[in-house]
C-alpha cells in the first residue's frame, strides 16, 4: 500500500492521487526551487538540489554454522500471511556471491532500492563483517514489508515464531529501541535475510556533524563537553540491554543532529561487527582475549572521553582529569555514582544559575534536557537522585496558524492573532536570540454577527493591551495577563449590554493565549479551547483542562465515567463575555522551555474525540525538526480535523520553539 505524505491515508499500490486528499502519489517538490519531480528521483533537475529519499543498507554475512530459527533450510525465509496476501518476509536479496553490483543495480528483486554506490563481492566478505552502502528508495510513499510485518504482528495476524523468523538479527536491537523513541538511535527502514547475508536498512545520517570536530573547537565550553558526557551515560544505559554498548565506543560513530544533541550512526552489537576507529581502537586491540569476552564496563566510556580529548588535541580541566582517573582505577563503579560526578562538575560550572531540585518535586510542563535520564523509565533503571536543571536559552521560535470554516458550518466564528518578534546579534564568539511572540486563539459562540465578533474583538483587545503594557524584556505578571482577559470579556460584555442581548442570543468566546519571553512562558485561558505541546521525552501534552461541566465534577472527586455521562457534561462553565468579570476566573500558568517543544492552540474543530491524541506522532512529532515547514503542517491538521470531524470551526496555531544551552553566559 501507499502511504500519503500529506495525511497519512492508506492508498492501494496503483494509484497515483491520494483518495483522501488527493496529493500526487508520484510527484513531489523541490524543498529548494519547488520544481516538480518524481518520486524516485535523487536530484532535482532544475537545481541539483538533493531530492531523493536515501536509507544506508548495512549488509553482514552471518558465520556459515548459523541459522535463525524457522527459516527453511536453503536459508530462505517462510512466507507470512499479511492483510493483503501473501508475501515473502522478508524479500530475497538478489545478491551475487561471485561478482559486484554497480551503481544503479537494485540491491531487491522488487526493484526498489538502488545501489548509489558500488556494491564489492560478497563471497569476499568474513562472516560477522559488514558492507555499508547508500540506496535510493524509489518507492518511498510505499510501506516497507518489515513495517508492514511489525504491524501485523501487533494485530495478531502473524505468530511470534513466524514473526521472529523473518527478521536479521542484526535489525532486532533497532526494534527493540524503537519503542523508546530515543533521537539519538537511527530509524529502522527495513530488513530482510536470505541464507546467511543479512539487510538492514535505517537512517542514513552518514552527512551528519562528527562529536570529534564539535569536541575540538575553541568556542566549545567545559559545561557543553559535560553535557555531551552526560547524553552518553543515558545512551549507554539504554543500549545495555540489548548489548550494543559498543555502538558508544566508535568516535566516528558519535554524531551530532541539528540541535547538538549527541546520536549514533548506527548500533554496534557485541562482539564488535566493524573496526574500531580512532585511538580508543587501541585501549581494545590491546585486552586479552579473556578480558574481551567479559561484559563491556562503564571503563570504556572513560576511555572513549580519553580518545576524544587526544584526538581533538583539547586539554583536559581539572575536574574531569580527576573523574577519568577515578574511572581507569575503578572508584566509579556505577553509572548512578558517574552521572552524580558528572552533576556535581557540572554544578561547579554553573553554580550562579543551577537549580537543584529534589526527586519528588515537578515542574509542570517542563523537561530538562542536560542531566536528567528519566525518559528510561520503563527499564527500571531511574536513578534516585538531585536533577540538575542547566540554564537554556532559545535558539529558535518559529509559527503559522490558520483557520478553517469546517465542513458543516455556514460561517467562521472562530479568530487567532499572532504577534512575534525576533532580535538576534550573532558575533563569532557570541550568539544571542531575544524573541517575544503572543498567540491568542478564540471560539465564537452566539450565531452570525456574535460568536464571530465576539472573537475578533476579544483578540483586538487583547493585542492592543500589551502592545502598550508588555515593553520590557520579560513576559508579563500574572496580574497583567489577568487584567487584559478581564479588559476582553468587558469589552465583549459592553457590546452584549449596548445591543440589549438576552439569553442564548448573547454572544461570547472562548480563549486560549500563549506568550513567549525568550525560554519563558505563559499560558491563560478560558473555556475549552486548549493549549498543547508535544516534545520528544514527554510526547503530547494537555497544558490547559477545559472549563467545562465534566471537568468541574471530575475536580470536585466525580468519577470521570459518572461525571462525562451528564447530559450537559460539555457545557461550558466560563466564557469571555456573557456576563461581568466576576463570573470568570482565567487559568494563568507559568513555566520554562527546557526543551524543544512543538506548542499547539487548538479550537474544538480540531481537538474533539481525541483527534490530536490518535494522531500526534504521525501529524505533530514530525514537525519538532527544523527542516519541516509549519504552514504545511497547519494545513495537514486543518485537513485531518475536516476528515475526521468537521462538524465545527477548525483553526490552529503552531510554534515550534528550540533551545540549546546557555553556554556563551558561563564562559
């Protein structure tokens, strides 16, 4: 089947427009020139621009002895019966042992992944060694037979042992990880195996910045070194269960994404599938062959920190000279006692702005970036300890918003407003970004020529009051925000009065408004027009609870089941505008962006019957990346509420907001 790209909508193998939204199956734009181009191209013809969609094939010969359990005995694997017939699982490579294939063959007999390099002669290849190599995907909107394996296997509709037969062992680490999430783990494409060659192919982040080069620039500090010694423990820990702590002991294998954040090239699996580069290569040619069969320790990681500061030719401070003593001598034993040595030289860097805070206390909406593992919850392995929260700074703030008549209604009565401001003053040693952005989003209600002016007026008033009061280089207090949502429902209310509106025909809105002061937020609202934000450790989040029946009985202690079965469990029990100040009582919240978080204002078109909450990892996660443009992904969410629901106005405001480190200030 064929996988939109626009809304994600399941479409039969020949066709060539999506059925739901109808975007071309076998076009696509330029992201430089927006030229059209085919789907299978690599380059765009227009500009050279880098089009295609390019997996790294990562193909290993198995020692001969060796067979996965359930396979036939020429190697080739069962066939397993899918949803739409049977298939081979996975497909057979059609790889020649005796001869090389060239640049444009195809590494599968469906002809789906080109060769972008030369593949060398297999026969030529020691069993547990690997080839490494680029492939275009030339059917790229296609579902992969391993996904498509998984998913039927998560439906009941292949058994475990079959399931388990048709996947390398090579890919089962890259599995078992994709459950966590983690960006700093590669993305599994697909995987096949006949006989004893094995594929897999993920993501191809052999372009991607190396550790080393980062490592050695002057203008890295001591506190940013830490940090990424820190993100190795936490991947060290989450790798230990499946035995691919090696894949941390490859200095070029150490990669950093778009955001600095340290990432794998790929999982290395014990014993070791491909040399060791760099000098810690020679701290593990030199064990005996005993000490190699021991499990690896957190001694390895000292080395590989050893091998980084020799190789970048950086001198080491004085605390760190002590811990990696310390490790080489064994006095750290634990990775619980190397990230508390870690916090604690991190702490003595930063000690004017750290904020320590005991385990037990949250904060809410928040989470830390630097030294903190909770996201490794669910292999038991947190550690009870202080978490220190290093200062971050915004490095980006970007949003599009747009709204939608729905496909039911006559007329919009919903209306947002978007105010943002950006200074930034980058020198070669410094780099500072001040950014201001005030989002406001409301939901009419009164009919034609009320809910629709009630909302417009609410968000004039609410702009035009801190254009004049929010002038200093901080967000507003609490006291402020309240009096411009008190100055909006009295403005709405006045209109109400003047116009001599009684009853249902009084009109009203509902509000839901976001302010940014570089990493600082606020949030208000009132009613049920909500607030959400999506990051990578913590996924989808409701920031606001609706101002509603249901909420309200649920927070007097009424089960949620009894309390949502009362007829008027959705009427709401605030509103900006139907009558005086005293009746409302806005929500106001505060926290920081200790993250790169994704903030969503959603109507009720686009947030009834848990849309967002089905579809955020498909339509929201995406969108965390700065290379994803947020005008596209409004329209998508515009698009997927009027599929789903469209029984109301749909309007939605996206800000994608990126941190990093606030190291120029500790320097």
């Amino acid at each position: 089947m064929l996988i939109c790209p626009q809304c994600k909508f399941e479409n039969s193998n020949t066709n060539k427009f999506c059925q739901n939204c109808g975007a071309s199956l076998t076009q696509k734009f330029c992201p430089e020139c927006s030229t059209s181009v085919p789907i299978n191209a690599q380059n765009c013809p227009n500009c050279g621009a880098d089009c295609g969609t390019v997996w790294w094939a990562i193909i290993a010969k198995q020692p001969s002895f060796f067979r996965e359990i359930g396979t036939g005995g020429d190697g080739r694997n069962e066939e397993v019966e899918t949803d739409e017939g049977a298939i081979s699982s996975p497909s057979a490579v059609p790889l020649s042992t005796t001869s090389h294939l060239v640049v444009g063959s195809y590494l599968d007999p469906e002809q789906r992944y080109q060769l972008l390099e030369p593949l060398p002669t297999l026969e030529e290849l020691i069993p547990n060694t690997e080839v490494c190599i680029k492939v275009l995907d030339c059917h790229p909107y296609q579902i992969a037979p391993l996904a498509a394996m998984l998913e039927n296997h998560q439906k009941g509709l292949v058994t475990p042992s079959v399931a388990a037969s048709g996947i390398p062992l090579l890919a089962k680490p890259y599995i078992a990880l994709q459950a966590y999430g983690h960006p700093g783990i590669p993305e599994i494409h697909d995987a096949w195996q006949q006989g004893d060659i094995q594929v897999v192919l993920i993501q191809d982040r052999s372009n991607w910045p190396r550790l080393l080069e980062r490592w050695q620039e002057n203008t890295t500090s001591s506190l940013q070194i830490l940090h990424w010694c820190y993100q190795m423990t936490q991947l060290w820990t989450l790798l230990e269960p499946v035995n691919c702590c090696p894949s941390l002991l490859d200095l070029s294998n150490l990669l950093l994404d778009e955001d600095q954040t340290l990432t794998l090239g790929r999982l290395y699996t014990e014993p070791l599938t491909s040399p060791i580069t760099a000098d810690v290569s020679l701290d593990i040619s030199e064990q005996t062959d005993a000490e190699k069969q021991q499990p690896l320790t957190i001694q390895a990681l000292g080395r590989v920190w050893q091998a980084l500061f020799r190789q970048s030719q950086r001198t080491q401070f004085g605390s760190i000279v002590q811990m990696l003593g310390d490790l080489e001598l064994g006095k750290i034993e634990t990775m619980a006692q190397l990230r508390s040595r870690l916090e604690e030289m991190s702490t003595e860097i930063v000690a004017p702005t750290v904020e320590t805070l005991p385990p037990t206390q949250e904060q809410y909406a928040t989470a830390p970036t630097m030294l903190q593992v909770d996201e490794l919850e669910n292999l038991n392995m947190k550690d009870d300890m202080p978490t220190v929260v290093l200062p971050m700074q915004l490095s980006s703030l970007q949003d599009a918003g747009q709204t939608d008549v729905g496909r039911q209604r006559h007329h919009n009565e919903d209306f947002f407003g978007i105010e943002s401001y950006i200074n930034k003053i980058e020198l070669p040693k410094t780099r500072v970004l001040q950014a201001r952005g005030l989002y406001i989003l409301c939901d009419g209600m009164g009919g034609h020529a009320g809910g629709e002016v009630a909302s417009e007026l609410a968000v004039n008033t609410i702009r035009q009051y801190f254009q004049q009061q929010w002038t200093a280089n901080q967000l507003p207090t609490e006291d402020e925000i309240r009096q411009a949502v008190y100055l909006a429902n009295q403005a709405i209310y006045d209109l109400n009065q003047k116009d001599a509106r009684s009853g249902v025909g009084r009109m009203g809105t509902t509000l839901v408004m976001l302010l940014i002061q570089d990493s600082h937020v606020a949030v208000a609202h009132v009613g049920d027009s909500r607030l959400y934000c999506v990051t990578h450790k913590r996924g989808l989040e409701q920031i606001t609870i609706d101002h509603e029946v249901g909420q309200r009985e649920i927070s007097r202690g009424v089960e949620a089941s009894i309390a949502y079965a009362r007829p008027d469990a959705y009427q709401l029990t605030q509103a900006l505008g139907p009558r005086d100040e005293n009746s409302i009582n806005p929500d106001v919240d505060f926290f920081e962006i200790n993250e790169d978080t994704l903030f969503l204002l959603a109507s009720d078109g686009l947030s009834d019957n848990d849309l967002l909450e089905s579809h955020w990892q498909s339509h929201l996660v995406p969108l965390l990346g700065s290379g994803t443009n947020l005008e596209a992904g409004v329209t998508d969410l515009i698009d997927l509420a009027n599929q789903y629901n469209g029984h109301d106005n749909i309007t939605a405001i996206l800000i994608r907001a990126k941190v990093r480190p606030n190291l120029d200030s500790q320097r």
